[in-house]
C-alpha cells in the first residue's frame, strides 16, 4: 500500500509554547491509524495541522505525494481531507440537513445525493431527524451529524477527533462500528481517541504522541501487547 497522508517533522507552536516536535507518521491508503495519547499530548494540534486550522511552522504534510502544508482549510478539504473536530462543533441552530448541506459546500458536482443516502444508511437517526435544529440532538446524534457532515465532502482521508467523548457506552460501540463501515466502504480513516482500547481494537496501526513527540508506534496488536501502552493507556 502506498502512504495517502504523512507527516513529516512538524512542528507548531502557540506564542512561544511548542505544541508539536518534529512529528513524523504517515497513513496507508486503506487503513485506520489511531494517535493516542493523554489530554495535552498534541493529538488535537495534529490533526489541526493536517486540515490546515493550526498552520505548521515547520515541516511537511502531503497528500498523495502532494505538498498542503501551507494551503488554505478549505483548499484541503478540497484536495480530499474531511475534519470531524473534537466537541462536534455542529451548527445548533441550523437543521439536520443544513448542517449536511454545508458540509458539501466545496462540491462543484451536483452529484451530492448518494453522499447524502450514504450518510443516512450510516446513520438512519439522522434520516428521522432531518428537518430537527441541531442543538436539540443528544449527544450521540450530534457525534453522527458531525461526522455526517465530514463525509458530504466525500473526503479521501477523514479525521476523527475524540468522537467517543461523552457518550453513553451504547453509543461508543455505535459510533465505533461506524468508523469500521466507513473505513470498508473505501475511507482512510485517522482516529484521535481518549479511548486507547476502543482505538487499538479498531485501528490497523498507531503512534503514541507524548509532550508533543511520537514516542512508539507499531501494529495495533503490537501497541496493546507493549508493557508501557498497557500501563500507561489501557489500565492493566
């Protein structure tokens, strides 16, 4: 397989306080890969200088081979990058199918309707609740309508940040074998996710981000195995 996504060496800062070091992964076509790591660990930052929200002061980031470090957000969701940022960021006052609907807003085809039918045979709550604001969805109905909404760009990559957070155990396993049918039906998939053990199960492969820095990655079997992830992320 050939990297679709990689990092190579990024560093960003905020002032003067320095976020990410040098930060090298890269993400098969086809593949899940999860960062994990703790609150404050950069996992955030790095997905923010991937789609552009926190420019990189340093480094690379190529998609397919092609250089987007420095393009403009909504110049790399067009290039083929969707963003489902961590807290949902969903538009409260707007409807279901409004929310969707500026999700394909870089779309020039027209052709949005099988992305919509997607995204409802994904989610069929979201078909129900269509014409329903937003901000009145639970918790889990926003997690899909943010991820929805990532996927009406028909994204060749998509980012996931945190999408367990707060939810209800239920909805975790819910939302978790959505990223799996996502992934099937041909999206590359990189997760961020608090939830290490949830990640690893889903997930071909991983990096661990400590302070800012990628400090081990290897297969998801390989990382669940290692002594210091199983201390450190997944409480054994």
């Amino acid at each position: 397989m050939s990297a679709i996504l990689e990092l190579e060496r990024i560093d960003v800062y905020y002032g003067r306080i320095q976020a990410l070091r040098a930060v090298s992964l890269h993400v098969d076509e086809g593949e899940i890969v999860t960062l994990i790591g703790a609150n404050g660990a950069g996992k955030t930052t790095t997905l923010r200088a991937i789609s552009g929200l926190t420019p990189a002061s340093g480094g690379q980031v190529r998609l397919r081979g092609e250089g987007v470090t420095h393009l403009q957000a909504e110049d790399i969701v067009v290039k083929g990058v969707g963003h489902a940022p961590e807290g949902r960021r969903i538009f409260s006052r707007m409807t279901v199918m409004e929310n969707l609907a500026l999700g394909a807003y870089i779309r020039r085809d027209g052709a949005t309707r099988a992305d919509l039918d997607r995204v409802f045979s994904l989610f069929p709550r979201l078909k129900e609740r269509q014409r329903q604001l937003g901000g009145t969805l639970s918790g889990g109905e926003q997690q899909m309508l943010c991820i929805g909404r990532a996927l009406m760009s028909r994204p060749k990559v998509l980012l996931l940040d945190e999408p367990s957070l707060g939810l209800a155990p239920l909805m975790v396993d819910t939302i978790f074998q959505v990223i799996r049918d996502i992934n099937q039906e041909g999206t590359t998939v990189l997760l961020v996710e608090q939830n290490a053990l949830k990640a690893l199960g889903v997930a071909n492969r991983g990096y661990v981000l400590e302070t800012g820095r990628i400090v081990k990655e290897g297969t998801s079997r390989a990382l669940m195995d290692s002594p210091d992830v199983q201390r450190a992320y997944l409480g054994i």
